[in-house]
C-alpha cells in the first residue's frame, strides 16, 4: 500500500509523539494544524523543526493529504471535524485518537466521502516526555478501508493493531484507565501512605520503585496469580485489620486499600476466602 501523506490537526503531547514518530518511518507529514494562541503556535513550531512540513490555522489549512489525524481532546473532536466539513473528503482517510469515543465522531467526514476510524494508541502521553510508538497496541475501529490503512500504519511504526467493535470502546477505555491514570492514583495514594510511617514522599517514590518494578517483571513472567503475595495470599486477618486500623487516618486511602482487597479476594488466591470476603465487606459499609 502507497504510504498516505498526513495532515496532524492538533500539535499537542499526542499529536507530537504521532508526528514524530510518523516522520521517522517515512511517512511525510504534510501539515500541522493548530489553533491561532500562543502556546499552540509555539508546539507546532517545535514539531515543525522535527517533522518538517507546513504550519496552518484551523480555517485556512488546506487539508489536502491522504490522511487527517485529528488529535485533539475528546470534546473538541466532533467541534474540529465540523470546521473543515465543507472541505473535499472524498476518497481522503479520517482518523482521531479517543480511546473512548467511535468512529461515528466523525460523522460529517464519513458523510462527505471520507473513510473514517479511530485509532487509539495504548500509552501514555504526558508533557516533557515523547514516548516512542514502536510496540505498542493500537486499537482501532472504523471503516473497513480506513481500518486497512491503520493496519499498515500500525505496522511500519512497529505496533500491534487490536480490531475493536462499537461496542467495545467503553470498556477497552475503562482498561486503559486503570492500567495507567489510575495506577498513578494508587501509587500517590501509597505515598500518603508511607507518610504515616514518617517517609517523605520523594524518598517514599525512590524506595518504592525496585519492588514495583521487580513486580511488574514477575506479573509479566508469571502472571497475577504467581504474582501475588502479602497478607491476602496468607489470609493473615489480623493484619489486614491493622492495616484498616491505621488508614483511617487517610480516608480515600482506606477506600482504594479496601476497594483493591475486595477485587484481590475475588480475582486472585487467597487463603481462608470466607473470612476474608467477611471482613472486606464489612469495611466497605463503614
């Protein structure tokens, strides 16, 4: 398949990783779309020195490549595709990047002529940091000619592609939520936690990773279940209870410590599981 010319609308922390990585494979990024303030201009001056291309408003760009990669916030893709819809979109390709929302988003392409999908790549994107995109899933749903060209995408930049349906999103987003935002949301959680024991919390991150790390490997190598281990493993109750005792000085705390027991009693080995299912439950309505 010819390589498509692309168009990013969006210069942001996606937008950037994309065209970046894009432009290293091969793939000419064309155009650079961005809003006319200050701090946009100033991200698609940055991505114009690395990718190449030409730098273009919202209203004047010419929107003339192969492919449009809309990459902007959720909120704002149906607002984004709505500005260019008395544009040209036959036989042209429309992708966005919402982990959570279809490709029906992009209605008014699909309806002018365009083959449309969306295609969510599985990492995090977060400022002064690039990631590359080489080994990564990519989930995708769509058109089935624009699904054809983000299989080829996918795997020239060295990615996975996973084929979604509609009614998949949601829950594939849900995923994707609690593999990363909510993972650091537990971490900051735990570096409340080691407040209690009289930790600072940059010394309480630096001492947490080797066994975070070293964790990873092990669910990574052995799976969640030869994985787990702690006082849950055990059924060691009267830990537990400690535990629940000391954190009712950080309530939200005590919450998502009760919430991961509750989930850790139904999906992973546990020694004396009734007793343990009686004694989460009853924290829960406390």
């Amino acid at each position: 398949m010819k390589r498509p010319s692309v168009a990013i609308v969006g210069p942001g922390r996606l937008g950037t990783a994309l065209a970046v990585s894009l432009a290293q494979t091969g793939y000419r990024i064309s155009e650079i779309i961005s809003r006319q303030d200050r701090k946009s201009l100033a991200a698609t001056r940055r991505l114009l020195r690395k990718v190449g291309g030409h730098a273009a408003h919202t209203r004047p760009a010419r929107l003339d490549p192969d492919l449009i990669w809309f990459c902007v916030p959720d909120s704002k893709i149906a607002d984004a595709a709505r500005e260019y819809s008395d544009r040209d979109w036959k036989g042209k390709v429309a992708f966005h990047s919402s982990g959570v929302l279809t490709s029906d988003v992009l209605q008014l392409p699909r309806d002018r002529g365009a083959s449309v999908a969306s295609v969510h790549p599985l990492m995090t994107f977060v400022r002064d940091s690039v990631p590359q995109l080489s080994g990564l899933t990519f989930a995708v749903e769509g058109d089935p000619k624009a699904a054809r060209v983000a299989r080829h995408i996918v795997r020239d930049l060295g990615g996975e592609m996973l084929l979604l349906r509609k009614q998949d999103k949601q829950a594939y987003h849900a995923f994707a939520t609690m593999i990363s935002p909510l993972l650091v949301s537990l971490l900051a959680s735990a570096e409340r936690v080691a407040g209690l024991a009289g930790i600072p919390r940059q010394q309480a991150r630096r001492r947490m990773l080797p066994i975070i790390e070293q964790t990873l490997r092990n669910y990574a190598q052995l799976g969640p279940d030869k994985a787990f281990t702690g006082p849950f493993v055990r059924g060691d109750l009267e830990t537990i209870g400690v535990h629940l005792q000391t954190l009712t000085a950080l309530p939200a705390a005590r919450e998502a410590y009760v919430a991961l027991a509750k989930a850790a009693v139904e999906f992973l080995p546990t020694r004396y599981r009734s007793k343990l299912v009686a004694l989460v439950e009853s924290q829960s309505t406390l």
